[in-house]
C-alpha cells in the first residue's frame, strides 16, 4: 500500500477541475461518432443476428428433446417398463 501511495506522490502533481475539464473537452473534440445510418444498419444487423440465433437455438433445442424423447423411450421398451 505504501509504494501505491509513493508512486502518486512522485508522479505528476495533481491536476485542478478546471484543467480536468479542458482536458475531457479536448478528448471529446478528437473523437468521432458513427452516423444516424451507421447506427441504424448495426442495429438492423443485430436485430437479424438475434432473430437467427434464437431460432437456430430454439430448432437446436427440440432436435436435441426429440432425440433424447426417443432414446428414453426406447431403453424403457428394452428394460420393460
């Protein structure tokens, strides 16, 4: 803990709100946000993966209960019950 709190005390003085805010603007000016179009055709693109999986998972998920349905049903014909 003690080389945690020397390490702050010999770095970098501590910098005021005032410059913390310059800084964050400065930041926030070199960055760049998608278009409306951009965001509308990856939200598009994730709504059809989603769809996709679900129903991939959901066909996925009753092959498997078919199967197992099946396999539970014939080792009760084999043992007789």
């Amino acid at each position: 803990m003690a080389e945690a709190v020397n390490t702050l005390e010999g770095g970098k003085k501590k910098e005021g709100v005032g410059e913390f805010i310059r800084h964050t603007r400065e930041e926030l000016d070199r960055t760049t946000f998608p278009s409306s179009t951009d965001v509308r055709n990856t939200t598009i693109i994730v709504i059809i993966s989603v769809i996709f999986f679900a129903v991939y998972l959901f066909a996925i998920d009753n092959a498997w209960k078919y199967v197992l349905d099946g396999l539970a049903w014939l080792v009760n014909k084999i043992m007789g019950f």
